[in-house]
C-alpha cells in the first residue's frame, strides 16, 4: 500500500480498564478499496470500527484517515464518513424520512444543497432501499430489516468518502440481503472506501478484494481475499474457538 | 463540506425531541404523574398541620421537581444510549457541545412545565397563588441550571451498569445549590418580604446557571469519549 493510503492504521491498542480488546494493530486502506473485517465474536471487530469513526479513542498508537489524525482532528473526518451498526440508529417515534432529515440537517445538507435538491436526495435515497412507500411511516412500525434499509439511507445520505460498516446484513432477509450486495457494489463502483465486519465468510469472499482477520485482539491476517473455501480454513486456523 | 452551524444543531436536535416527545409522551407523562402524585402526598401527609403547609412549599415544589427532572432527563437520554442514536448523533460532524444544547433545551422546557403544574397543584390544594410572574422566574432559574447539570451528568451516567441509581448520585449532590437557593427565594415571594431581601437569591441562581452551563460547554466532549 503507497503512502499516500486513505486510512492508516498504526500499533493500534485499545483496552477497558484492565481487558484488553486489540493490541498492535496496523494496517493501510487505499482509496476506493472494499475490505472485509474478519474475526470471531470478541475479536475487536466492532471496536476497531468505532475507533476509526470516531466514536471510541485508541489507548495506544495512531489512527490518520485522510490526512487527520485520530483522535485530535475528529471532529474534520466526521463528515467523510458513513457509519452502519448493527443498531439502526434511528428514532422510533420519527418517521423514515424525519428521521433522513433530521441527519440530513446535521451533515449541513439543506445549506449544501437547498431545498429542492434536498427533498429529491431524501426521497431517491428511500427509494433506493424499497422504501417509497412508507415514508411518512413512523420507524415504530416498520420491521427489523426495513429500519436496517433504512439505516443504509442514513449512512450514504451526506455522499461520504469512507463507509464503515459493522454487521450491515443484520435483520436482512434474502431481499435486504441482495438489495445490500447491490449497494456495497455501487457504493465501490463510486470510488467509496468501505471496510465491512463480516461473519458470513462466503459473502465475504464474493464481495470483497481484501481480508483482514483479527484474532485474540491482533491483526491474525492481511491477505488479498481467496476463494470461498480457502478463506473459511484460514479463518479457522487463525481463529480458532 | 462546510459544518452545520452550531445554532442549527442545536435546534435540529432540540426539534427532533420534541416532535418524538409529541408523539410518545412518554416523558412529560411519566414526570407529569410523578410529581402529581407527590404534591398529593405532600398534601395529605400535612392535611393535619395546616400552620406547617406554607413553610413546606417552596421545599415540596423543588424536591418534587428535582426527582422528576432526574426521572425525564435519566430516561430521555437512556432511550438515546439503547436505541444507538446517542452514537447517531456523535457520528455527524457538529460540535457535540450542541448536541449538549439541543438536550437541555428540551430538558429544561420539560422541567420548568413540572414545575409550573405542580405549582398550579399547590395553589389548589393549598388554597394559595403560587403562579406569580417571581415565582415563575425564580421556576425557570432553577429548572435551567438543574437541567443543565442534570444533562451533562446524566450523559456520563448512561455508561453505567446501574444508571437508574447512579444519575440521582451524582446530580443531587451538585444540585443542592440551585435547590437550596430556589427554595430560600421562593421563601422570599411566598411570605411577601421586600425585593432586596431575597433578590441575593436568584442572583445566586444565575450565577450557579451560568457557571454549569459554561462547564457542559468546556467538558460534554469529554463525557461522551469512550
């Protein structure tokens, strides 16, 4: 990876009080790469990417996306990024599209882009994620997958550079789940950076060019992604339970 | 991408809870009912000592809205932490002193109505008129700074396993200064003694006010860090 990497990574540690999740961790991601990041449950999947979007500080090394280092210049990366939990992030008493605009206001949209062209994003993006219909419907009323669509919209709403996305399949069905590849190729075909936490390996090794394997809180692999079958005995050889 | 200012911030999220709020009343209710209840067994627990009740107001309308405060501000900023949205908020690129702002600003409206309907409950049950343009002031006084440090150390409380008991820990104790001065001004207004008599008090309130708010500004960045 030249230095010039969207993302650099270096002898990251994070501990809570006495327990230790990642120790050491280094690695660079170049522009417009899309990454799976592997790992068993507890390997510090979930911790690394509330590091890098800003939600968490490292106890130890250095974290530089675009130029801007972690933690100190956090509040200037906050606004290339678009982040997906595994919890929606999203008010229930609001409905889908309260709730775009509500994070559409705070990225500064409605200034950026005025209100006509503000009101198309709003609607395109629920559209793209099947939700046209229901977008005066508050969140309360809609199921786990379609709040998990939903949270898709917010995340790409501000048209970020760098997409983290933590267990994003989560409360898909088939459908969702097949919407979400789509998007995860269009968002890459746009030159986004994307670093996806993973369990199903499979899908893993479809999608994306890259795999980085965490195991017992260090960096167990970085390797260009193999076929399905040779990345399911490396995790496990890597990651054993 | 240019940052949202920090005056639209605050009111994008000021107006967010409050229109989630409309809908629900999950909070207004619950604080609602609460001091209610209170004001009732203050009534009846002082139904027979009628010379005590007007000694035992001002003190009823603040320990009532100081445990109803800490009731809404405990379960507002709760629901933000267990739906995630807490983490929405800290993602967007704003100050998060404005996400500050924008919780106190409801937090505050909410405490100051408890405190004027549990007012108008006292006036009624004790057959005197509290809802004077003083004692509203001296309300809305003492409501902001109780908001305000309610908000900040209800933000760092939500990380705890034992938030429900560790909220009112933290803020009462920092709290009785407003309490203590809201009461004794409140004093001042019921039993009609001279302006400068008791103006030190509100004085003191603002001050207190000022001096919490300007602490939530320097320190929310830091109560949020993990």
């Amino acid at each position: 990876m030249a230095d010039s990497a969207l993302i650099q990574v270096e002898s990251l540690s994070k501990a809570f009080g006495l327990r230790v999740v990642l120790r050491g961790v280094s690695f660079k991601v170049g522009r417009g790469e899309l990454i799976a990041l592997l790992g068993a449950n507890g390997s510090g999947k979930t911790t690394l990417l509330r590091i890098l979007a800003t939600l968490s500080q490292p106890s130890g090394g250095s974290v530089v996306i675009g130029g801007w280092q972690l933690p100190k210049e956090s509040a200037a990366v906050r606004g290339q990024l678009g982040v997906v939990t595994h919890l929606p992030l999203l008010y229930d008493d609001l409905s889908a599209m309260e709730n775009l605009r509500l994070y559409a206001e705070l990225y500064n949209l409605p200034q950026e882009l005025g209100t006509a062209a503000l009101q198309a994003r709003l609607s395109d993006s629920l559209a793209r994620v099947g939700l046209a219909k229901r977008t005066n419907d508050r969140v309360r009323t809609f199921s786990r997958g379609m709040q998990q669509r939903l949270a898709l919209a917010r995340a790409v709403l501000h048209d970020p550079a760098i997409l983290l996305l933590d267990e994003p399949y989560t409360g898909l069905d088939a459908h969702g789940s097949a919407l979400l590849d789509s998007l995860i190729a269009e968002w890459q075909a746009q030159g986004r950076t994307i670093i996806a936490a993973l369990h199903d390996l499979p899908r893993a090794a479809a999608l994306c060019k890259r795999a980085l394997i965490l195991g017992g809180g260090k960096l167990a692999a970085d390797l260009p992604m193999p076929d399905p079958e040779s990345l399911i005995a490396t995790f496990n050889a890597l990651t054993p339970s | 991408m240019r940052r949202t200012s920090f005056s639209r911030a605050v009111i994008a999220v000021a107006r967010k809870d409050l229109r989630a709020e409309f809908r629900s009343r999950l909070l207004i209710s619950a604080m609602g009912l609460f001091a209610l209840l209170t004001t009732m067994i203050f009534y009846y627990t002082l139904e027979s000592r009628p010379e005590a009740r007007r000694a035992v107001l001002p003190a009823a309308l603040w320990v009532t809205v100081t445990f109803a405060g800490t009731l809404g501000i405990g379960r507002s900023l709760a629901a933000e932490h267990d739906r995630g949205t807490l983490d929405g908020l800290m993602l967007s690129p704003v100050p998060r002193s404005a996400l500050y702002f924008g919780k106190l600003a409801v937090a505050w409206l909410f405490t100051l109505i408890v405190a004027l309907v549990v007012t108008l409950a006292l006036s009624i049950v004790f057959n005197t008129n509290l809802l004077r343009l003083d004692w509203v002031l001296i309300a809305a006084l003492g409501t902001l700074g109780f908001a305000a440090i309610g908000t900040l150390l209800g933000s760092m409380a939500v990380y705890a396993r034992s938030r429900e008991t560790t909220l009112p820990i933290l803020v009462l104790p920092v709290a009785l200064p407003i309490i203590t001065a809201a009461v004794n001004a409140a004093h001042g207004v019921l039993d009609n003694q001279p302006f400068e008599e008791w103006i030190a008090y509100p004085l003191l309130l603002a001050s207190v006010d000022v001096v919490f708010l300007a602490l939530a500004y320097l320190l929310f960045d830091f109560v949020l860090e993990e």
